[in-house]
C-alpha cells in the first residue's frame, strides 16, 4: 500500500508540475507512451513492446524535449533562457520520476519471468536498467525507500547550499600596488580601493593573474592561503553532512560506503581498484614532481639571485610562466597570430575527415530556410557524411564565441541521439558545439591560443563519439558511456595539436600566411611537460581527498585532517596549516567518488594515442579506433573497447611518457 501510494503522489506531483511546463505537451506524451506500455498484460510482454518501447519512449522524449531545454544556455533571449531553464528542470525531473517507478520496474520482472531472447546490446540494457532500478531501492521496503525520498531531498539541498557558499564567498586580501609588481596593469587598475589599498575577492581570474604574474612571493603565498579559506567553515559543516547522508544511503541499499554506490556502475567497478590504480602511480609521479621541483626552484634561485632561496607551492604558477619565457623563448599570447579560427576550424576538419572517411558538408543556408533551430547569427550547421556508403552519419552545430546569456564554459550538447526503430528506420544524432572562444575585433579575425586550439580539438573529440556511433538503441547512443572513460576519447585527440605535421596543415600567420617556426613548435613541444609531475601529483591529492571521504566507514568523517593528510600522502609540498581546501572543491558535489575520473579516463587515452604515435594520421588506425571505441557507444565494456583497440592489456607507460617520463 505504501509503495502504491507513493507512486500515485509522483503522478499527481508531475500531473501538476506538467500544466504549467514549456515541455507539457512533451511530458504527456511520453506519459501516454509509458502508460500504455505498462497497460500490457504480463504474459504478452516481449522484448519490443516492453524494453525496445521504454527505449523508444526515451527517444522520442529526448529529441522533442531537448532543444526547448537547450536555450537555457544558447539564447539571447533572457525569457528564452528562463524557459529553457524551466524545460531542463521538468527533463530531469521526468527522468527522475521514470527512474523510480516501481511500475516500469515489475514490468522488467514479469518480462524476465518469460525467458525472452535478448539480442546482446538488449540484454545489456535490461540488466542496467533492472540494476539501476534496485540502486534506486525499488525493492526495499516502503519505510526505507520513504527515508531514501527524504535523503535526497536534503543532499539536493545541501549541494546547493555547499554551490552557493562557494559562489558567494566574500573572502578578500588588500594589497598594495607595491604587492601586485608584476600583474598586468589593466588588472591592477580594475581592482576596487579601500584607501591606498587594492582589494582582491576570490572570483574569476584574480587568482591567476596574482599566483601566475606578480613578483613578490609574499604576495602569492597570501593569495594561495586565501584561496585555501574560500568556503570558510560553513562549507566544512554542510560537506560533512553530506558525507554522512551519503553513507546512510548507500548503507540503505546495502553497499558497505557511498564509494562502492558510485563505482560500481563505472569502468573501474570498485573503489579498491580506484586505490589500487593511485598506488601504482604515485611512486611513478613522484620521479617527475622532484624533478619539476629542482627546475622550479633553480629558476626561483636565478631569478631571485638569492642561492638559498625555497620553492614553495604558491610558487608553481609564476615560474611555470617565468621558465615558458626565459628557457623555453614561448610567447603564449604571439602564439595567438598563428591560430585564426579560420585555419584552425578548416585544419580540423581535414584531419577528422581523412582520419575517420567522413566529410563534412556545411547545410546553414539551406537549414535556415527550412526552418531549422539556429539561436544566433554566427551558429552553423554542418552534416556528417561516410565516404564508403554515403550515408548520413548525423549533423552538428558550432556556437563558438561569447555573449551575454551564453553557457560561459565549452561543452558538447547532445540534442538528438542514434536509434534504430522497430521498423528498421534509423534517426541520426544531433549534437552542439558550444565554446568561447576569443571573439574576433574589428581589426582582426578571431585568434586562439593554443590551449584554444587543444580545447576544440577535444571538443569537437566528443561531437565524433556521438556521431559515429552505431548503437541501435538510443540509450546506449554515443557518449552514454561509463562515467570514468566519456573523457577519454576526447582526452586522446588533444595528442594532435602538438604534432608537427598536424600543426603543419593549419598553423599560418593570419596576415603573412607564414607558417609557424619550427622553433617554435620546438619550444611548445619542450615545455608541454613543464611542471607535469608537480601538476599530476595536484589531480591525485584531489581524487584521493574525494575517495578517502566516500570510503570512511561510518560516514563520520573530519574532512579537514582527511585533506590535510592526503596533501602530506599525494604531493611534495607540506599543507599550510589552518586551511580548508575542501571547502571550496566545487567537484565534490556532483562528482562524489567520481573525481578520479579524470586522471584514470587520462592514462586509458594516452595509452590508446600510442597506437598513433609517430605515424598520428594512420587512416588504418583510425578505422580500427572508430570501430572499437566510437562506433559501440555504451553498447560494451569501455575496457573491452580498449582492450580490442589495442591488442593488449592497458597499462599506464603511455600516460607517464606523456608526462615526460621515459
């Protein structure tokens, strides 16, 4: 009775929420659809009219719900925006509601009771689905499941609360002009004054400009420390209840700590691998961090003339740039002049098209008159054709400069995705490019520095994965892969801008047409590995930091002397005392036991870019890669994608070679 009565109050609650959504009449279709499937009697279910159907459902769902929600981020219109936030809310909220009703989940059950026969992509979907359906306690009891509603509730609060506290942290240091030799000019006259006094907050790039630029290393070590207060211990309290409520839930649905919760749906299945994986490399790091370490500090000698001099962590920044220009003769912002959008976007695409047998075909004008979505003047469409068979592949759109209104980050979205329908139709995926990059001027074309330039090749990386996919459903289409691999793909096609010959097809001077010296690729390619060790040991604390908490094994956890001795375990520097770093990691809400992921989807890429390296457009590689790793989505095992791609086990010599390490 309890189980019933709450599904009835999720119905009402959507019914309600519903009439006033800019997705209603979506909702209610989807509604519809769910509802007639679960009105099959339990003996005439079949692969199709129930798993195929809820997989149809989603489909549907996901291609007319999704554009709505989309202008949220894209439009310039500021009701737009509104209502697009609105449509993403009611999207996430009806697959939420999806996601735990017992309904769906007994109509699995009666339809495993018939021993059908599952194709191998359906039978994965069943047992993930069944799998997520009981992650969500659906076959708990209706106490249990009650206490779970209202664990939710309040870890969605607190995560906006842990969000908001570091959004509106108002920690700030004065300093004097004096302090801050060495920033930029036009940054030290931005600052807002109290008396003789510049005063600097904690908010976009100040940290920076102050960590990276200024002279006095007093100054930085003030700054660093006060980075490491944001959040404040109001943040303390709220993340250690958050930490609690976590393991009372993942003790609910019987997982011994919330990390064994998250993990077991990822690439690495269990947090004794996750920790196993950090073993095995934080010895191989700590070569490359001492001697990062020595370079940085006989820079720190040279530059301060003092022979005694000592490197401390605040340091890292500001001679990372010093040796960039001192040693390695890099100009970032020179650099700039070699990397028009134009040249970088054509050179792109003639890499991803001979490496994959694609073509690109821009379709705006024609789309245009179609009536096709386009949010803005500047955004393009563009169709992806297979050279072999002729066959549209998918489409994608580029929004790639800033404005007021706009998603501020560089994202792939996703708008349509691959399925293959009962009648053998297929749709194709549609996805978004949306960037900011630097905005062309009035005297110049848009011109990218080179970390511009990394970040649209690993951009456009995730619009590959989607559309070259060939799942047949739709929820295993493209990028629905494990959580810990979804970077890796895009993570390995950085390796190509630093390539010579790559660098070669589309690195000229905007105005000379000059091709970019090769002394200078030289020096980019030499100081690629500054500081990588020092660097890599910093995303090891921070993953560690996240699984240590999520291991604890009564959820009582002091965070602060957990990061204080994971900082002594991970890293070559001793923690300022009196800080609390993990105040202010915004990662830790959303990413719970998940943060390693980027560092263990980063050693899988590199070890698939091997394949290669030194020959880096092999079409016959290239092939094989598609075939292994884009083409199968979520439809397999993201190591038994690699493991095919590469002929062998994965190991992490590729990674650590990367880093500089032989």
């Amino acid at each position: 009775m309890i189980a019933l009565a709450s599904t009835l109050t999720l119905a009402l609650a959507a019914a309600s929420l519903q009439a006033g959504s800019p997705i209603a009449a979506q909702m209610a279709t989807a509604d519809a659809a769910v509802e007639a499937i679960l009105s099959i009697p339990a003996g005439s279910r079949t692969v199709d009219n129930t798993l195929v159907a809820l997989d149809d459902t989603v489909a549907r769902f996901f291609e007319t719900a999704r554009m709505p929600g989309f202008m949220a981020d894209v439009s310039t219109e500021p009701a737009a925006r509104e209502a697009g936030r609105e449509a993403q809310n009611d999207l996430s909220n009806w697959f939420n509601r999806m996601g735990k009703d017992e309904r769906i989940f007994a109509a699995l059950e009666e339809l495993e009771a018939l021993s059908p026969t599952f194709t191998p992509e359906q039978r994965r979907f069943f047992d993930e689905s069944v799998r997520d359906y009981r992650r969500s306690g659906l076959d708990l009891p209706g106490e249990q499941r009650a206490r779970l509603d209202q664990i939710d509730e309040e870890l969605n609060e607190l995560g906006s609360d842990f969000r908001r506290n570091i959004a509106d942290d108002e920690t700030v240091v004065l300093f004097s002009e004096a302090e801050l030799a060495g920033a930029p000019e036009s940054f030290i006259a931005s600052l807002p004054r109290s008396g003789e006094l510049c005063i600097v907050n904690m908010k976009g790039p100040n940290l920076g400009y102050i960590l990276g630029y200024c002279e006095d290393p007093t100054t930085r070590q003030k700054m660093g420390c006060a980075a490491g207060l944001r959040g404040g211990q109001r943040n303390v309290r709220v993340l250690e209840k958050i930490i609690r409520l976590r393991h009372e839930r993942a003790q609910l649905l019987g997982y011994p700590t919330t990390a064994a919760y998250v993990v077991e749906t990822k690439m690495a299945l269990d947090p004794e691998t996750v920790f196993e994986f950090y073993e095995d490399l934080r010895p191989k790091l700590r070569v490359k961090a001492e001697q990062d370490y020595a370079e940085y500090q006989a820079a720190k000698r040279e530059h301060t003339g003092d022979p005694e001099a000592i490197l401390g962590a605040s340091d890292i920044s500001f001679y990372s740039n010093w040796l960039k220009r001192e040693k390695y003769a890099v100009d970032t912002e020179a650099l700039r002049d070699y990397f028009s959008m134009a040249d970088v976007k054509a050179g792109m695409f003639g890499v991803y098209q001979d490496l994959f047998d694609i073509t690109f075909k821009e379709i705006s004008a024609a789309a245009r008159q179609e009536g096709r979505p386009f949010w803005h003047e500047d955004v393009e469409l563009y169709a992806v054709v297979d050279n072999q068979t002729g066959e549209m592949l998918g489409e994608f759109y580029l929004d790639l400069f800033p404005r007021d209104g706009k998603y501020s980050h560089a994202a792939q979205f996703p708008l349509r995705l691959r399925k293959v329908w009962p009648d053998g139709s297929v749709t194709s995926p549609i996805v978004a490019l949306v960037c900011n990059f630097t905005k062309p001027m009035a005297d110049r074309p848009s011109l990218l520095s080179h970390g511009e330039v990394e970040t649209f090749f690993h951009e456009f990386g995730h619009c590959l994965h989607s559309i070259l996919t060939r799942a047949t459903l739709a929820s295993f289409s493209g990028t629905n892969v494990a959580r810990d691999f979804v970077e890796a793909p895009s993570q390995m096609l950085e390796n190509w801008t630093w390539q010579p010959a790559v660098l070669s097809r589309f690195a000229r001077h905007y105005e000379t047409g000059e091709p970019l010296p090769a002394a200078i690729i030289d020096g980019m390619i030499a100081a690629k590995n500054l500081g990588s060790g020092i660097g890599t040991e910093g995303q090891v604390y921070l993953g560690m930091m996240d699984m240590r908490f999520h291991t604890d094994e009564d959820g009582v956890v002091d965070t602060t002397e957990v990061c204080e001795q994971t900082y002594r375990d991970a890293r070559l520097f001793s923690p300022a005392a009196n800080l609390v770093r993990q105040a202010s990691f915004g990662h830790l809400v959303g990413y719970e036991a998940g943060y390693y992921g980027y560092l263990w989807s980063l050693v899988y890429a590199q070890d698939m870019w091997s394949r290669f390296e030194g020959a880096p457009m092999d079409a016959e590689v290239a092939r094989a890669y598609r075939r292994a790793v884009l083409e199968p989505g979520g439809t397999r095992d993201a190591l038994d994608m690699v493991q095919d791609f590469l002929g062998r086990e994965p190991n992490s010599a590729a990674f650590l070679k990367s880093l500089g390490l032989q």
